[in-house]
C-alpha cells in the first residue's frame, strides 16, 4: 500500500480528502434523504477515477485513451462530485439563506441589484449576458492549455491545484450556508419587471445551465464570480497578454451574474475574496509542502 500511495499527486490527495468529507455529509443526510443508494453510484465513479489516476501513473500509462483521461481527470471528478449534491445538500442542513443574502445586498446598496438592473435590458444584452455566463465553463483552459503546450508542468500541476483548492472551499460553503439565488427567491421573483428571454441565445442557454447544475443550491459563494477571478489571477501571473485580453471578459461575466438573477451582489463579492484567499493559501502550500515532493499530475 506504503509503494501505491507515494505515486498519490497533491490533486489525488485533497479529492480523497474531498471525496471522504463528501460521505460523511451523505450518511449524515440519511435520516431525512430520500436517495439512501443512489449517491453510491456517484461516489464509486469518482474514487474509481482517483485509483485509476494513481494507477496509470504508477504504470507510467500515458497513451490513448488513457492519456486523455490523465488530462481531463480533474473535470471528471468535478463534474462527478457535484453530481451528488442534490441528493444530499438540501437533507443535510434544510435552512435556507436567501433572505438573509438579499437584505446584505439592500443593505450595501440600497437597492436590489437583479432588480435595479433591469432597466438596462435589451434583447441583445440578454443574449450577450447569457453567453458570457456560459462562457465560464471552459474559460480556465485558456490558460491551463497555454501551460500544458508551454510545458510548464510544475506551474500547471501548482494552477490545477488552485483551482480545486477553489472549488472544494466553494462546495463546502453550500453546505453551509444553502442558497437558491434571485432567480428562485419569491420576494424578488414578484419584484422582477422583465423576462430575460432575450433574441436565440437566452433560452436554450438558460436550459442547458438548468441541466447541468441539478443542485440549485450554490448561491453563496458565485464559484463562477471565484474561477473567473483565479484565472485572472493566473494569467497575471504567467501570461500577461492573455491576463489583458481577459480583463474585460471576466467584468462582463461579474455583471452577467447579476444580470441573469444567479447570484446576488454578496456571493459575486464572496467568491472574489475566497478566490484570492484560495489563491495566495494555495501557492504557499505547494511552494512549502508539494514542490519537489510529491508526483506531478501531469507529466511528458
């Protein structure tokens, strides 16, 4: 076990870590859930991904099929992980924070931003909002890609890191403190004046993110409002041109969220703030405990 364990990268570390705070979460949820097995089958999936990882590099594995799966492990265990949330988050703590995140906002502004927004909405704006929500998703491979033809597979290996260091902090706050958003809040749905339908692009985007985030409970941080800005934050640190190019993309897509009624001005300025927090924790811990100590997860 002692041979397996020292081929782990710092990644497989912290998403068995992950994958472990995870199951506890579930069977503490048992008692009120009604999906009592159907997390299982994402939880195996997951730490399947995890030995398979360890695995191939001990194997030194890194052809096919196979290479493409080392590549995109860390998305696939995202993408799998957060699948489980709506069977266990709304079970595990049943309050719900939305009140109390949309007085915060009156309280900074003055207003309700989702609401005080609308006077700007145009068809073309919708359409432009949506798509640069959406835009978020494969925003961070710009830069991770650049580093990986580039190869810099330390800094690679350290973003990757920061990156999950990012999200897993974000997941654990929406089990802390639940949140549906603006979109799903009563009192500011029967405020809203205008649909957000927008020309072709709205709708079936709007459909597509409905999709693929079952869990309508990651309100508080924006995770989108934290990746952008930690990739912002590392394109500044090692592509300046690309870090220019982006500023303006990652503004729109802080206003998109808004805009659209995802998240309220609070988790926008949470998730900045976590970001940098997870950013400047991430790199002092890889420099102190993984640099040169640990097997790269990606290597050539």
């Amino acid at each position: 076990m002692n041979s397996f364990w020292r081929y782990f990268s710092i990644l497989d570390k912290l998403n068995t870590v992950f994958l472990f705070i995870i199951f506890v979460f579930y069977l503490f949820s048992l008692p009120s859930s009604p999906y009592t097995f159907e997390p299982l089958l994402v939880f195996f999936p997951a730490g399947l991904s995890i030995f398979l990882s360890v695995y191939f590099r001990k194997k030194k594995i890194n052809t096919g099929l196979i290479k493409y799966f080392r590549l995109f492990y860390p998305l696939i265990f995202l993408f799998v992980i957060f699948e489980s949330f709506f069977m266990i988050l709304p079970f595990l703590n049943t309050h719900r924070y939305d009140s109390i995140l949309a007085e915060i906002d009156r309280n900074l502004t003055g207003v309700n931003p989702t609401v005080w927004i609308e006077r700007f909405n145009l068809p073309w704006i919708t359409d432009l909002m949506y798509l640069l929500y959406l835009f978020y998703f494969p925003m961070p491979l710009f830069i991770l890609v650049w580093l990986y033809k580039k190869k810099k597979m330390e800094a690679l290996d350290q973003s990757v890191f920061i990156y999950m260091i990012t999200y897993y902090g974000a997941y654990l706050l929406y089990f802390l403190i639940p949140a549906a958003g603006p979109r799903f809040y009563e009192p500011l749905i029967q405020l809203q004046q205008k649909d957000l339908n927008g020309i072709l692009l709205s709708i079936p985007i709007r459909h597509l993110i409905n999709f693929l985030e079952p869990n309508k409970l990651d309100a508080f941080p924006s995770l989108h409002a934290a990746i952008s800005f930690t990739t912002l934050l590392t394109m500044a640190r090692y592509n300046k041109r690309m870090f220019y190019f982006f500023l303006p993309v990652v503004t729109g897509i802080f206003i998109s969220l808004i805009y659209c009624r995802y998240h309220y001005l609070i988790d926008v300025l949470a998730g900045v703030i976590w970001s940098a927090a997870a950013f400047m924790a991430g790199k002092k811990y890889y420099g102190k405990f993984v640099a040169g100590k640990t097997p790269l997860l990606y290597d050539q």
